[in-house]
C-alpha cells in the first residue's frame, strides 16, 4: 500500500481485537473515524480507546456491539450511553499520567488515528488544536494512520509529528470541529456571580467546556494577574 492513500485502504490494516486509539477533542480524524465504522460488518472486538471527543461517536452505536467495544479515559456525551448499557468502560485516570499507559504497555495501542496538519520543508505535522496522549500513542503504535488537513494550525510546544512516524497519511482540507455556546442564562450567571469572590488576584485558574466557566469568565474583568493552567483553552479563554 502506498503512504498516501484513500482512508478506506488503510483502514484495511485493522484487525479483529485490537486497540485503536483515536485523537480527541476537536482534533477527531472524521473521515478515517468513518472507514473505520464502515468495516464494521468484519471485525469483531475492535476496543477504541480515546480521551473526550467532539462531534459524533459513530462506532458507539448499539448496532455496532460486536464490532467495537469502548474504552474512554473521558466520560464524553456521545459515548455515555454504550458505556452505561454494558458495551464500554470508563478508566478514570489524570490526563498527565495517560502517556504512561501506553508507554508502560499497560495498554497495548495497535492502531493510532489522528489529525495533523501538512509536514513543513523539515517533515514535520502538527497536531494543531489537540495534542493530549497521542504523542505516546503514536510512538507505541504499530500503526499510524493520519489525516492531513491544510485547514489544521499549527500550534508551538511539544505537537509535532514527524512524517517518518506515520505509516498511512490520508488528505483531506475541511474545518477544524468547533462548539458553539449560546449565551449564558440568568441561573448561569448567578452561578457565575457566586464563583467570583471565591477568586483573588494572582489566581491560578482550571477552565471546562461550557457556559457555567464561559459566564464566571464575563465577571471577572476587574481581577488582574491571573493564570491559566488547564488542559484545554475554551472560547472563554480566547476572548476575555
């Protein structure tokens, strides 16, 4: 098979009972998701592991309950209902120490499925908007598969890929997953009020998805010095 190639040909490289690990957040490789799903009808007790997903969790289908088996680190929307009929788990684990799972073979990851971005002149991807556990994932993978998005940016630190690294890279250009949040509401915003006080000058502060962080964010124009250490930046984050 040739490295670049169509997402149904490599997906051709997963087998009955392994472990396929996808990235997460808004990172999902939709399109190599999808190919995955479509071979359903000749695997069998495929685990998918994967951190909080956005988007659709098409393999979380009851339908698909012989084909893939769920194993979350993260308690996302789409998969709770699978997990909560018998068909998945839920391994509780700080995101700081998912890197020793796979490094330690704790975890045994045949397959990788991520995002990157097209390698600059010195090869190099970027994982862009997610970067998470899959740097341990894509060294302790068997198989790296990739989907190259021109659409995907670029971020500093410690996400790059080198193409060296991936086995399969799959192109396709379309936009990155993006959540919209309405407005706060007026319950929202009193939580928020309440929150508030509770936060001095030179705080260090975690943020989730949601409205509730969003509306305590609007309210706090008039603290100063304040940190950000989380492993995730929302829309809150980007325009305070």
């Amino acid at each position: 098979m040739k490295k670049i190639t169509t997402a149904e040909e490599a997906l051709k490289v997963v087998k009955s009972g392994d472990f396929v690990y996808i990235h997460g957040g808004a990172a999902v490789p939709e399109i190599l998701v999808d190919a995955l799903v479509a071979r359903a009808p000749e695997l069998k007790n495929v685990t998918i592991g994967h951190i909080h997903i956005e988007g659709d969790a098409p393999y979380a289908d009851p339908k698909y309950k012989d084909s893939f088996y769920i194993d979350s680190f993260f308690l996302s929307k789409n998969v709770r209902h699978i997990i909560k009929a018998g068909n998945g788990s839920y391994t509780p684990i700080f995101l700081s120490d998912m890197p020793l799972l796979f490094d330690r073979k704790q975890v045994k990851v045949d397959v990788v499925l991520i995002q990157v971005s097209p390698p600059d002149k010195f090869g190099f991807c970027s994982m862009g908007v997610s970067v998470e556990a899959c740097k341990s994932a894509i060294r302790n993978a068997k198989c790296v598969i990739a989907k190259v998005n021109k659409k995907m940016p670029r971020a500093y630190g410690d996400a790059l890929v080198h193409i060296d690294e991936i086995d399969y890279l799959v192109e396709q250009d379309a936009p990155i997953f993006s959540l919209h949040l309405s407005e706060p509401n007026a319950i929202e915003k009193q939580i928020a009020q309440h929150i508030v006080p509770l936060i001095k000058d030179g705080s260090t502060l975690q943020l989730g998805i949601g409205n509730i962080p969003n509306a305590t964010l609007g309210e706090m124009g008039h603290l100063k010095n304040l940190g950000i250490h989380t492993e995730l930046l929302t829309e809150g984050c980007l325009i305070w």
